[in-house]
C-alpha cells in the first residue's frame, strides 16, 4: 500500500496516508455528526456536532497510528527494519522487513498493537464517565473508547493477517518448531474468518442493511485475499529454503541502452530466449531494464529512431543482491508491486544477472517437485 501523502516521522518512523483514508474520515465524520452526536449531546448547533464528527475522525486516525507505531517500534528493537506507516481506507499498515528471530518475539510484535488499542479504549471509557456521558467532550471520548475496544477485539480475531493470526502463528510455531506449518494454518484460519464475514455481510444486505453488509462483506473479501497472499509468499519462502540467490538467478549480460530498438531487436533479442533485458549507459553502470512485451508495443516508424532506453523501466526499486545471499530474503526485500524484476545481481560490482517473478516460481515449482519425489522414493 503507497503513501499518497508524507505526514512526517514520529519516533524516526516515516508516516504516510493513503487517498483512500479520506473516504473513511469522511463517513466516520458524517456518522458523528449526522446521527451519533445529536442523539447523545442535544440542543447543539450544526456546526458543534460537525466539529465533534471532524475531531472523532481525528481521533480515531491517532488511535489507529498509535497501534501501527507499537508493531513499528515494537520490530524495530528486535532488529526488523521498519520502512514506513501508511493508514488506509481499513486501517494502517506498517511496512516491516526482515524475519523474526523467535516466535516469543514475534508474539510480542504482534500483540503490542491490540494492546494499545485496549489500553485507549479503556481510557477512552473512563474519560466519558470522568466528563459525562452527555457533554460532548464525553460523548467521543466514549466513542473512541469503545471503537478501539471492538477493534482490539477484532484484531485478536485468530487468523492472518490479524494481529491474532500473527499470535496463532507464533503460538503454532511454538510448539511445532516448524514456521511454514505455522504459516498454512494462520493463512487458513484467516480465509476462514474472511469467508465467514462475507456471509455475515450478505445476510445483512438481505435483511435491509445494504451499506453495512457491503462494507462487512468488503473487509471479508480483504481478509480472504491477504490470508491467500500470506500462504503464497509462506509456500515461496519454503521452496526457497536453502537456496543461493546464484542458483535462482537468470543469468543476463548487460546490453547497450544507446541502441534504437530495430537494431537493439535485431542484435539481442531475436537470437535469446531471454524476456527480460539488463541495459547500460556509456559508463557501464545498469540503467534500467526492458521486456520483450514492452517492445513489441514500439511503433513501426520509432522502432527505427528511437533508443531502447526510452522503453526502460527503473531499477531505482529494485534491490541490489549478492549470488551468495540466502534466496528467501528476496522476498522481504522491498520491491514495486508489479514489477518483473525482484532484484538485480551483483558480484565484485558486475551485473551479473536479474532475479525475477518468473524465476521465484520456477525455482519453488522444482522444489515442490523435488520434494514429491522424495516421498514417493520412500
């Protein structure tokens, strides 16, 4: 999930937001205002409860920040890198890279946002009876109190990727010893959950709540898809156990970007299999990379005047790797979410080759295969 917005750094973590969080402001706003707050708090003018609406959007948006920035600081001290926080249209993300030592501490990664959510939901409650339940300082304190209350409570929900799928994960791993067991069986139980909560969804649009059962059935369709990618990446994290980035590797010699595409086709890519090509400038360094899907989209007539290079696509966020590297770190390394090419190979400061989606699957298909075989030996 991209940041459309910088906020800044808190605690040196960068914060972002998403375009889509000011849909959710908006409704959670509106709500406020419109219904909530002038059933509470009578005799308010318009502009009081719309002030109310904005400043409880606010406050939840902090609440939600302060959960992410306890998984954030939480990794961080036990040696995950922390690349940034971005809130969304569901909630916040926290961009964690890196791989647990122990499932004790990944237990404490993933429990200290549900514990802060508790903690200023009890807060929250507490400062509604302090201020009165029907002053309107009371009146959001109590809204806030109670809404962190339900999404600790739904974030303890036991399946990925909940904060209570990160807790079975570590709890499985525990007393399994095996981390990728641990991995199918969260993954699982958040499909499950997911698929439970777009059944919940459409029955509410059956009995006549049509926005709540779209939007119940919607978090449902998250949790299926996000579960599913966390047992993908969980299945290429074990097929890639134990294996070099060398070994997995496609083998590339840079070419010259300088070159207009018909001869650049002409002289590299009709004599290759290759479907991916690494260029260069005149001083020898990577400049990009381009497909053959991309060229073949070339005009007849530029084809013959323009340079490859104007087809290149960046390498500015693909991470530069050693052959001698474990594999798997591929995939926790940051990376463009549709790009081709998951990493560039460098060895003595030479390009060497190029990583990429393709070769990931290959690499993981052989081991599947490998390790079919192995059985039906035995």
């Amino acid at each position: 999930m991209r940041s459309t917005f910088t906020l800044g750094r808190i605690g040196g973590v960068k914060v972002g937001i998403n375009w889509s969080v000011l849909v959710i402001a908006a409704l959670i706003t509106l709500s406020l205002a419109g219904g909530i707050l002038p059933a509470t708090v009578e005799g308010r003018s318009d502009a009081e409860y719309l002030l109310g609406g904005v400043l409880g959007a606010v406050g939840l948006l902090a609440s939600i920040l302060a959960h992410e920035l306890g998984h954030a600081l939480m990794g961080r001290r036990h040696g995950l890198e922390v690349d940034s926080i971005t809130l969304w249209l569901f909630g916040g993300l926290a961009q964690l890279e890196g791989e647990l030592p122990s499932a004790r501490i990944e237990a404490r990664v993933a429990g200290i946002g549900p514990a802060i959510s508790l903690f200023v939901g009890v807060v929250g409650i507490g400062a509604a009876f302090l201020f009165g339940t029907t002053t309107m300082v009371g009146a959001l304190f109590g809204w806030l109190g109670l809404v962190n209350l339900v999404l600790a409570v739904f974030n303890l929900l036991p399946g990925a990727p909940l904060d209570g799928g990160r807790l079975l994960h570590a709890f499985i791993w525990g007393r399994t010893g095996d981390r990728h067991r641990a991995t199918r069986s969260a993954s699982k139980a958040g499909r499950f959950i997911g698929f439970g909560l777009i059944g919940l969804g459409l029955l509410e649009f059956l009995l006549g709540s049509v926005v709540g059962g779209l939007w119940t059935s919607t978090i449902g369709w998250v949790l299926v898809t996000a579960a599913g990618a966390e047992a993908r990446h969980g299945e290429a994290q074990s097929g890639l156990q134990g294996l070099r980035v060398g070994q997995i590797m496609e083998p590339t010699t840079p070419v010259p970007d300088w070159l207009v595409v018909e001869e650049f086709v002409l002289r590299y890519v009709l004599p290759s299999r290759q479907s991916i090509f690494l260029l260069v400038g005149f001083d020898g360094r990577p400049s990009g990379y381009v497909t053959i899907k991309d060229l073949s989209k070339v005009g007849e007539d530029d084809r013959l005047v323009q340079p490859v290079r104007r087809y290149a696509l960046s390498l500015a966020d693909v991470p530069v790797v050693s052959p001698h590297e474990p594999a798997k770190g591929i995939l926790s390394a940051r990376q463009a979410a549709l790009s081709p090419v998951l990493a560039l190979v460098v060895d003595e400061r030479e390009p060497v080759g190029i990583v990429t989606r393709a070769g990931i699957s290959s690499a993981i298909e052989r081991a599947h295969l490998l390790g079919t075989a192995g059985r039906h030996r035995l």
